[in-house]
C-alpha cells in the first residue's frame, strides 16, 4: 500500500506541471516586455527569455521571439534577448534570421546554457554569430568541465559572459561548486568586455565582483526573476554594481517553474531568510 501511495504521488507531482500550463499559460511578449518596462524604470536592465511549451515547433519559437524583439524594439531600456538553440533546432537560417532582427532593433543576442551534450552544437553557432555581431552573448556553466576552457577561449574577446552554476551539471563532474564558480570568475577578471554575475547566493556574488571590479574588468549581477534577491541586490549596490533580471516568458514557463518549486521544498525557507536578512544555514547554497 505504501508503495503504491508513493507511486502515485511521484505521478501526481510529474503530472502537475503540464496541468498548470492548461490553466495558466505563461506570460506572453507583451507582459515580458511591460515587466521590462518597469524593470527600467526601477533602474533595472533586463534579460528576457522564451520558455517554450512542449511540441512547440523551431518554427514557432522564432515567431515568439520575434514578436518580442518588435515589443522591445525602439523602447528605451538596456535589453537582451536570450535564445534557447535547441529550442530552435539548431537550426543556423532561424538564427540569423533573429539576430538580424535583434541586431536592427539594437537588442543583444545571448544564448542560454542546456545539458552538456548540447554544448558543442550552441557554441558552434554562438561563435559563428559572434563574427558578425561582437556583442553576442554566452553562458559559462561552473558545472562542466569545458567552462574553463571556454573561458580562455573567449576571454580576450568581445563576447557578453555570464556565469552560472549550471543547472544540468557535466557528468564527470564533481567538483565544489563554489570554488568552481570562482575559478571561472578568475580566469576571465581583467577582460574588458563585460562579465555577468548570475547566482542568488550573497557570499558568493560578493566575492566574484570584488575579484572582477579589483582586476577592473566591467560587470553586472544577473538574478532571475521570481527568486529571492534581496541580500543579492544589497551586495549589488554596495559595489555600485548594475543588476539585470533574467524575465522568463512563453507558455513553457509556468510548468518549468512548478517543476522547480516541486523539486525545491526549500525554497519558502529561502524566500523567508531572504526577506528578512538571515544567514543562510551552513552548507547550504542558493542558486
């Protein structure tokens, strides 16, 4: 009995973020791009990001994604557009096609981070459209074993870097997570294009912009929105630091955040501590 309890509770929590999509879709182009609005006007910069829905073609991603370049094209506010290339189907005519709209409405690509076996293929495109356009962005995970490697790569270039712990970790990797985070911090301080700082954990921000700022190197805390970024944020404006939120949007988003929120029970501890200005407990680790 007790087995087929928790069979069916397991069923129930995987099933669950699929029915969210039914009842709430996610926030279209124009809600993204009014969120980003009020972000500017906060004094906020923004980073917007599709999340598609399952079954959705390569084809209708680039059409959501080029309705949000005309949504925040010609609007004033510092605005980046992230792309997903599996999302695409790595597909390079869909990808020029969007940053050559991006690229006209004055928007800077970034192409977000998957599994590592997707790696190879994104970052053949990204530096194929780093030749054209030198502002294109890309993410280095601390997870995976290739970041290092990636960071001296492009660390004399022009391309935007951001840096995250990475969501799907390398498998041969295991590692400290801070200490790798930092190791790429090191590894790319004193480039003179800009580096972005992409963790919700205050002691680890800290330290990676004080290493960036002490070797003079421009760079910026990235949060995404919806975590907790209180103590994050006070980190931010203690090294006049500027701060760009990650916006989410598409009708794959809600899912992915109640799948998230599923697989973190102790995320309203978080929330809580944050709030309120309380240390984290030892060995924990935010985002």
């Amino acid at each position: 009995m007790r087995t087929d309890l928790w069979a069916l509770l397991r069923e129930a929590r995987y099933a669950l973020p699929r029915q969210v999509e039914k009842l709430a879709p996610g926030p279209g182009a124009d809600a993204a791009a009014r969120i980003c609005g009020r972000l500017h006007r906060a004094g906020l910069a923004a980073t917007v990001g599709h999340f598609p829905a399952d079954g959705d073609t390569p084809e209708a991603v680039v059409a959501v994604n080029l309705a949000m370049v005309a949504c925040l094209g010609g609007r004033s506010g510092d605005a980046y557009l992230s792309v997903k290339a599996p999302a695409l189907g790595f597909d390079r005519l869909h990808l020029r096609r969007l940053a050559a709209a991006a690229a006209a409405s004055r928007l800077t690509l970034l192409f977000d981070a998957h599994a590592p076996r997707q790696a190879d293929d994104t970052q053949a495109l990204f530096a194929e459209l780093l030749a054209r356009y030198p502002g294109t962005g890309c993410v280095l995970p601390a997870r995976w074993l290739r970041s290092a490697t990636d960071a001296e790569r492009f660390r004399d270039g022009s391309a935007r870097l951001r840096i995250v712990k990475g969501e799907w970790a390398d498998p041969d990797w295991h590692g400290d997570i801070g200490h790798a985070y930092l190791d790429l911090v090191k590894r790319l301080a004193g480039r003179r294009a800009t580096v972005a700082i992409a963790t919700h954990c205050p002691q680890l921000a800290e330290r990676a912009l004080a290493l960036l700022l002490d070797a003079g190197t421009p760079c910026e805390l990235e949060q995404l929105r919806g975590l907790p970024m209180r103590r994050t944020m006070q980190v931010a404006q203690r090294w006049a630091v500027p701060v760009r939120v990650y916006v989410p949007y598409g009708r794959g988003w809600w899912p992915y955040a109640v799948d998230k929120a599923l697989a973190r029970p102790h995320l309203l501890g978080w929330m809580i501590r944050d709030r309120m200005g309380l240390a984290d407990p030892p060995g924990y680790s935010p985002a």
